[in-house]
C-alpha cells in the first residue's frame, strides 16, 4: 500500500516495471512478508523489501527479469555468502518473489479495488510465469482458475490480514484488507492532532459529537472523513462495528462518552481508548458497572488512553494515542 501512488505515476509515464515481494522471513528479517519493492528498467525503485540489506542484488535481479520477462525466487539468509556480500547481516533470512509487473487487466481490477476500498486478495503462483487470480472478499474471483481446496487457506489469510505462501509451496497470496476505521467521539484539540496522523497511518475517520458547535467549527488540518452531529447511540447501531475499528472516546462529557461505550463494550471493536485521568476513569468505572457492565468487560477499555510517553501537549497525546491503536492493531495489547 506504500508504493501504491507510486505504481501509479509509473504506469500513466509508460514505464515497464518488476515488482519484488517478500513472501517468507525467518528470525529477524527486517521486513515483513508482503513488502514490496517496485523497480523500473533503469534499475530506479521504491518501496523495500530489507530496509536497504538486499536491495542491490535485488535490483540487478529485477533489471534482468524485466529483461527475460521470467520470474524467479531469491533467498537470502545468514548463510548465503551473497546475502553477507549484499549486507544481510542482521542474522535473518528472507525469501524474495521478483516478478514482471502484474499484467495490465489484474493491475487496472486492483487499482480499481483500493480505489473503492474493497478487501481482497491477490493470489500468485510461484513460477517463471505466474498465473493471478484476484479473490474479493465475497468470494467472487477473477484471472485465473484456482483450486478450490485452496480456498479455506485464502479465508484463513484474509480474515487475519496475513500474507502469506500457501502449504501448496507453489502460491503466494497477498491479502489487501479494507482500511480500518478510527471512530473519534468527540471533537477536541486531541481529536485534530490525532485525526492527521491517522489519516497519515492509512485510517479512515468517523467523527461523532452532537455538539455542533465542536463538530462542526473546530479546526481541522485535515478533517474527518465523515461526520455525525448526532449522539453516539444514534449513529453507532448502524455502524459496521468489527476488528477492523478501533475507537477513542475524547469528549470528556460523560454524557457523551457513556453512551458510546455502552454499544462499544458489546461490540467487537479492536479497540477501545478513553480519555481521562486514572481519577476520572475510576468514576468512569463505577458508573460502568451501575449500567450493568462486569469487571472483565471494563478491561477491555485503555485508559489512560495512550501508550505512556510523559504526554503533557495535545500533540503529544494523538502520539501516544496512535502509537496504542497501531500496537493493539498489529497484534499487541
């Protein structure tokens, strides 16, 4: 997704491109699987599968299939005298899928695809000439015909967000889920630091107050994608409220914020933050329970919300908070 903008600018300018993906790492490999490394015939590129390790040989790699117009998997590890001559010294290892660029009608059904924000999957098998098949998240697939025993590994990936080579050994899926969505309650000084950075992390912003005055007069740098001034139980029934949605309560009104967690603590939200201190989340609590709601349900809201960095400035908090939402997302706690 990093490079997206890029691939765009390439393909209007006319240029023929390889593209090399990282689809397995062991140890310390200092990128993940799915990474991606776009390269042109002049040997420019962007994007990065080692974070500078490999790159070289990569690239002169890519130049060559460009060339032949012949795929090829490239390994790279701890014990390959090349991968030290290129710099892999980071005690890893990495298997690296350099390809042509995708044919022109599965790259224009992608394009089309993360331009309307629809999850799918792109799968590849692993040989000099590669067969794709795009698969969308209703199941509907298009390109080339694939196993059907398969599919049960293709749900697996996209419902945990995991690129991955399939146990088949010969096929590569890289999963594009749709982006996930910040709910912001309440608009404040926090609520505009934190809505720019994370647009600039790949989010989508909701932003639910019934105050319009805040909603709707704050000062954006860059404002909410959508915007409700409305009470949360208003608009959060009709929401898709799954782990695709990590939502921060920032109105500092209870009214407001205890509206919102009683739909948001039975739902199946990623994650859930409050804003307060360790005093007021312990009102917060109290009245918590009073509506109904046990002690292991509390837990699941972050408060203090953000990761503990000595916030002090509204800037430093939308920090601290994004750094939080960023960890639960990828897997932490």
């Amino acid at each position: 997704m990093d490079i997206v903008s890029s691939i765009r600018k390439l393909n209007r300018e006319g240029q023929t491109l390889a593209i090399a993906s990282v689809i397995n790492t062991w140890k310390s490999s200092p990128r993940p699987v799915g990474s991606a490394l776009i390269i042109s015939e002049n040997g420019e590129m962007t994007g990065s599968v080692s974070g500078g390790c490999v790159e070289g040989a990569v690239v002169k790699k890519a130049v060559e299939i460009i060339k032949s117009q012949k795929a090829e998997v490239l390994h790279f590890g701890i014990s390959d005298a090349d991968a030290w001559e290129v710099g892999l010294s980071c005690g890893g290892a990495l298997d690296v899928f350099v390809q042509p660029f995708y044919p022109k009608e599965i790259w224009n059904e992608m394009d089309e695809l993360l331009k309307q924000d629809e999850g799918f999957m792109l799968l590849s098998t692993l040989e000099e000439n590669p067969q794709y098949s795009i698969v969308k998240a209703n199941g509907e697939s298009i390109g080339a015909a694939f196993e059907k025993s398969l599919l049960p590994e293709l749900e697996q990936a996209f419902y945990e967000g995991d690129s991955k080579v399939l146990s088949s050994g010969n096929h590569f899926v890289l999963v594009f889920p749709k982006r996930p969505v910040m709910l912001l309650i309440g608009s404040a000084h926090i609520t505009v630091e934190l809505t720019e950075l994370a647009h600039m992390f790949g989010f989508e912003t909701l932003l639910i107050d019934p105050r319009a005055t805040f909603a709707s007069k704050t000062q954006y740098k860059a404002k909410p994608q959508t915007i409700h001034i409305q009470w949360p139980q208003e608009v959060l029934p009709n929401l898709k409220l799954d782990k695709n949605t990590y939502a921060v309560i920032l109105s500092h009104d209870p009214k407001i914020d205890d509206e919102a967690l009683k739909i948001l603590l039975k739902s199946k939200v990623a994650y859930i933050g409050a804003l307060g201190s360790r005093k007021t989340h312990a009102k917060r609590i109290e009245r918590l329970k009073e509506y109904g709601f046990s002690s292991e349900e509390i837990d699941g809201i972050h408060a203090p919300i953000g990761i503990d960095i000595g916030s002090k400035l509204p800037r430093e908090i939308a920090l601290s908070v994004m750094a939080e939402v960023i960890k639960v997302k990828n897997g932490g706690r």
